[in-house]
C-alpha cells in the first residue's frame, strides 16, 4: 500500500515536472531591434543564453533572428504588425500567406508556440484597426489549422490603457468604447481557444505619473509594511504589479470570462532616461526586475492574490537598450543588456542566483523629482546633415521658436550650426513639452541643467518645481 502510494506519488510528481519544464514560469525576454548598434541575431541569442531566459519575444517575424532561434530550447513568440492588421482581416489568402511565408519555414525547428496579432493595438493604433484586431485573430488561427499547426497560441497584447478603471482591483473595467467592440470577442477567443490575455504591466509608469502617492518600494517589490487592502473583496496587496494585473482579472470577469489566463507580454523598469524622469536608474532596474523575477519563480508559485497559487508566464522588457525608439529617454533605456552587449547590472532570470552573490548597485541618485532648469541642446558629435534638418524642422514648428537666431537679433552670433540647433531644441521643447514633445530629435538632442546661454542670448528653459 505504502510502496503503491509512493510510486504512484513519484509518478505523479515527474508527471507534474514534464508540464512544467513546458509551461515554464522562469521569464522569457522581449528581443526589440530598434537600434542601430545592436549585436547580430546569432550573437544574440548567445547573450541571450548568459541571461538564462526560457522564452523569446519579438515584435515581427524576423527570418534571422528566428533561424538563429532553430533547434534551440526557446520557445518563441512572433508578431504580426499592426500595419497588416485590416488587411488581413478581411483576407484569408492574406493570412495563408502570412503563416506561410513567417511560420511554416521555421516551424517545428523553432519552437513558435505565441503568435501576437499586433502591438498594443488599441493604444498605438486608430479606430479602424480596432474593429479589424479580433477578425484579423480569427483568420492567423485559421490559417494555422489551416497547415495543421496547433501547437501555437494566437493573441494580441494590450497595455493597462484598456481599463477605464483599474482601483481598487476589483473595480477593474475594460474601456466602454472597446468593452463590448473588442474586448469582449477577443476573450471569447481566447477562452475558446484556452489562449492568453497577453498583457504589457508597467508599474513604472504608474509610479512615476504619481510619485508622491505611491511608495516607491511598495512599486519594486520591496515594501515590508505597506499594503493596500481592496475594500470591496478584502485582497491584501502588498506591490503595485499584483494591483494592476488583478484589475484586469477583475476586468475580464466582469465581461463574463473569469478563467482566462494572463501572460505578462512586457514588464521591466528603466536603467536611465532624461533628467525629467524620476526614479529611472540602474538600482532601481536590477531591484524591480530582480524581484520580478524572484516573485515568478518562487516554488510553488505564488500568482497574485486574486489569482493566488497560478503561474505567471512573462517576458521582461527588453533584451537591449534600443538607441532608435523614439520618445522620452526611458523608452531607450530598459535594456538588461547594453548594445556592446555586457550586463546593465547582474540579473539571472532562472531565479537561481541568490541575492548575496550580486555585486552592490550603484546608489539611485534621481528618486526625487528633478528641480530648477533644464535645457534641450544638440547632442554631442550629432551628425552636421541631419542637424541642419532637425534645425529647420525645429524652427518651423510652434511661434517665435527661432527668431532670437535671425540675423540681427541676439543669438545670430557665432554662426554655429550647434549653436543654433541648440536654441532652436530649447525653444521647441519649452513650447512642446506640455502637449508630449521630447526633447530627441532622432538622437540629435539631449537634456542639460546646464545653462546654454552667452552674452545677450538667453536660451529658453523648461522649469521644474
Ligand atoms: C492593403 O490592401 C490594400 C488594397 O488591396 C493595398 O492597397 C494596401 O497596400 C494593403 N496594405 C498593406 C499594409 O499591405
Ligand atoms: C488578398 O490577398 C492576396 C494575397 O496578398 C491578394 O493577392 C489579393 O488581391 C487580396 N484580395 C483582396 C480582395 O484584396
Ligand atoms: C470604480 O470605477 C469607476 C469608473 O469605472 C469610478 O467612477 C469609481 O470611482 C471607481 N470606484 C472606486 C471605489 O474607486
Ligand atoms: C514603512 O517602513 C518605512 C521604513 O522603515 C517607513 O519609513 C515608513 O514610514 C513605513 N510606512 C508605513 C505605512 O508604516
Ligand atoms: C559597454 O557599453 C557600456 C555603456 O556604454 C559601457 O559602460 C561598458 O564599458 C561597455 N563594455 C565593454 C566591454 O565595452
Ligand atoms: C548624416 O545624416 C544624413 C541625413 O540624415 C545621412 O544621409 C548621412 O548618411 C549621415 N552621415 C553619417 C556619417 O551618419
Ligand atoms: C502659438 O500661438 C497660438 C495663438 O496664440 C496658440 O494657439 C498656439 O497654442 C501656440 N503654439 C504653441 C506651440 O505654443
């Protein structure tokens, strides 16, 4: 009786540890290739291996990347891109094709088991794409049975912008103008298909809009003391991420679909940004994506706590820093790599290395926000070509932005290009700044608090209280 027990438990527990060497909850990592300096494919997945990921994400189908991917134990998640979106929707042809040209070739030497039909479509893309996602979803799937391909899930990620209301957690609800469009075939979907709400959580993001509500240890993991108790079901949160991903539980169950899982598409926190970001920094980095992964890891899994004892599948945001994503500085730093491709800071995405064995970080030095005046000028060694045309871009945008350079007037003297771009970028931002300009210009713009003016030529600031 003993003996049965026991064999039948050792089978039963090597039965448990086949699924779960397939359904793995070590983090997977998101390979962008926005950058004009980034390591080859095969490198990559080399420095991919240092970082002992389990799963790849990428944002096309890249024929190299998911060669250098063949015969590997990485399973892989592909995209569709959000341009092909209406077309494909209302062509199956078109969908055939696209499984035929982006998975047959690679597949089952690559271990393409995601297949994402867009990018954060709702928040990226305009209306008419909204409509097209859902039968743009059906036809991808069809098309794989299509070439009796069944192992792959279909999906779509989405950002936390598709809740009107994501507090307390269960208040969680889907957007009205996509609730019942969009939201609610696509979880039909992915019920009826047992596939995954494929969800981008940025805790960041939400810290760093309110810094002075929310505690910055509560956001990376790190909070002993604080919790936040949701009133209406009694669920004690003790971080932000749990917070955010359980507002989508809730917002899915309020649509009728209480068992659909979520895969973390995209997590992370910046290494760096702009001097008017707050709390971008390389200790704050390595400790929210330590103990991200940490969280996942943990044995038995411990899931959120509206989802307690669930595995949450993930990949981490991003493999490198991407010189060549536009925006504010943060969207260029979130890389665990840099493009030389050495470590940002020591991370181990198997959850195996102990904390004690990580060098110490670097201090965080910009926790608090910024104060006092920050300039935007040309950035060192930026290309003389492209400047000039950034210059008059700048100039032609906005009031006044450049006339303290016309001739005569105060900043006409010296006749430098750097000069004169730096006034034109100062004079842009101030007056863009409050409606989402950056301060970038392709990577021909970096902030200063350090003051640009000469003489009579006063450069326009941006002041921060
Ligand atoms: C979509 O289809 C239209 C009409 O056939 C075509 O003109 C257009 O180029 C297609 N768009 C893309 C992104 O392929
Ligand atoms: C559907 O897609 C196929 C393959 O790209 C193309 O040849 C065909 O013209 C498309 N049909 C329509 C109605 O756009
Ligand atoms: C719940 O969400 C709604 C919007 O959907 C909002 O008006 C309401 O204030 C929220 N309730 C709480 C308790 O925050
Ligand atoms: C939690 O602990 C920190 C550090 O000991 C302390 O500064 C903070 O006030 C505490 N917060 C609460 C809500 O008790
Ligand atoms: C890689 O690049 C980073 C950031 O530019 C730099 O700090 C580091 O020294 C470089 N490492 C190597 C091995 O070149
Ligand atoms: C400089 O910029 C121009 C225009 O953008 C481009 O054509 C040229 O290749 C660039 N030169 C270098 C050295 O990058
Ligand atoms: C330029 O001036 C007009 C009219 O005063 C104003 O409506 C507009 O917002 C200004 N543009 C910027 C970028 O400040």
């Amino acid at each position: 009786m003993a003996m049965g027990f026991l064999s039948l438990f050792v089978f039963f527990s090597s039965f448990v540890y086949v699924s779960s060497a397939e359904f793995s909850s070590i983090p997977g990592i998101n390979y962008g290739q926005v950058g004009n300096n980034l390591p080859s494919p095969l490198k990559s997945v080399e420095l991919i291996k240092s970082l002992k990921a389990k799963r790849v994400k990428i944002y096309d189908a890249n024929p190299e990347i998911l060669k250098a991917l063949s015969n590997t134990n990485y399973q892989v998640s592909i995209m569709v891109p959000n341009q092909l979106i209406v077309n494909v929707s209302s062509n199956q042809t078109l969908a055939n094709e696209w499984v035929k040209t982006n998975v047959l070739p690679f597949y089952p030497q690559t271990l393409i088991r995601y297949l994402l039909v867009g990018n954060e479509v709702i928040s990226s893309s305009p209306p008419e794409v909204w409509a097209a996602l859902v039968p743009a979803i059906r036809r991808i799937k069809h098309s794989l049975k299509h070439f009796g391909i069944r192992k792959v899930k279909v999906g779509t990620s989405t950002a936390m912008d598709v809740l009107e209301s994501s507090f307390p957690p269960s208040n969680g609800t889907f957007r009205s103008d996509i609730a019942d469009r969009v939201m609610k075939p696509l979880l039909q979907f992915l019920d009826r298909t047992k596939s995954f709400f494929f969800l981008d959580v940025y805790p960041y993001f939400a810290w760093s809009s309110d810094p002075n509500t929310i505690s910055l240890d509560y956001t990376l993991f790190e909070s002993k003391n604080i919790t936040v108790t949701d009133p209406a079901t009694g669920l004690v949160y003790h971080n932000l991420f749990d917070q955010m991903v359980d507002s989508v539980y809730f917002a899915m169950k309020r649509l009728g679909y209480p068992n659909i899982r979520i895969f973390i598409a995209e997590t992370g926190w910046p290494n760096g940004g702009d001097i008017d970001q707050i709390g971008a920094n390389i200790h704050n980095a390595a400790t929210y994506n330590r103990n991200f992964v940490k969280k996942v890891t943990t044995k038995p899994p411990v899931g959120t706590p509206a989802r307690p004892g669930s595995i949450l599948p993930s990949f981490i945001f991003a493999l490198y820093n991407e010189n060549q994503k536009p925006g504010v500085g943060t969207e260029r730093h979130f890389g665990l790599l840099y493009p030389n491709g050495s470590h940002v800071y020591e991370i181990d995405l198997s959850g195996k290395t102990p904390e004690s064995e990580y060098k110490p970080l670097p201090p965080a030095e910009n926790n608090k926000p910024y104060k006092g005046k920050i300039w935007c000028v040309a950035a060192e060694g930026a290309n003389v070509t492209a400047l000039s045309g950034a210059l008059s871009y700048a100039c032609s945008q906005g009031n006044k932005t450049c006339d303290a350079i016309q001739p005569g007037k105060p900043c006409s003297k010296p006749d430098s290009l750097v000069l004169r771009a730096s006034y034109a970028f100062s004079s842009y931002w101030v007056q863009f700044r409050p409606s989402g300009g950056t301060c970038f210009f392709n990577g021909l713009a970096t902030q200063t608090t350090k003051d640009p003016s000469y003489g009579s030529c006063k450069f326009p600031s941006v002041t921060l209280k």
